[in-house]
C-alpha cells in the first residue's frame, strides 16, 4: 500500500521513538490478586508492560482520531501519485 501504513510509518510513532524516558512515576493499580501472583511467578516485568500497553492504546487513539485525514491522504497518493514518481530509477 502507498500513502501512509496508518499505525505503522505515521509521524507519531516516529516522534515516540525518540522520545526518551527521563524519569518514571510510581502508580497504584487494582489487580486480582491470583493473576498478579501468576504474573510474578512468570517474571513479567509489570513497568515494561504497562508503558508498552500505554503506548499502543495512546497511538490506537492517535490512529482512530485521525483516520479520516490519514485516508484523504492515501487516496490522493492513490491519484495522483507520488511527487518524484516520474525520477525513479526501480
């Protein structure tokens, strides 16, 4: 697909990759007490995935908001093309 892959090559993702963590907060969370117990014993790294979980519900929210310009602009690369379309050599 030309245009813009909508969660995938998007400026967001490109600008939440170089952001770089300068200091975490602490945060309190209910869990149920036997999948919290199921999750220590498998070793996962809850600050780990509670910021990737974040993350991807942050740009799933970014992707759905702007879904509509992200699709105008895919047809008119559809259209008309990319601007060096006629310059390439492959």
């Amino acid at each position: 697909m030309r245009g813009v892959d909508r969660l995938h090559s998007c400026a967001y993702f490109m600008r939440m990759k170089s952001i770089k963590v300068k200091s975490k907060k602490p945060l309190n969370l209910l869990v149920e007490a036997k999948l919290l117990e199921e999750a220590k014993s498998a070793g996962v790294n809850f600050s780990a995935l509670i910021d990737k979980a974040l993350r991807q519900e942050i740009a799933k929210r970014w992707a759905k908001e702007n879904a509509t310009a992200i699709q105008i602009y895919n047809d008119r690369i559809e259209r008309e093309g990319l601007w060096l379309d006629d310059h390439r050599t492959w």
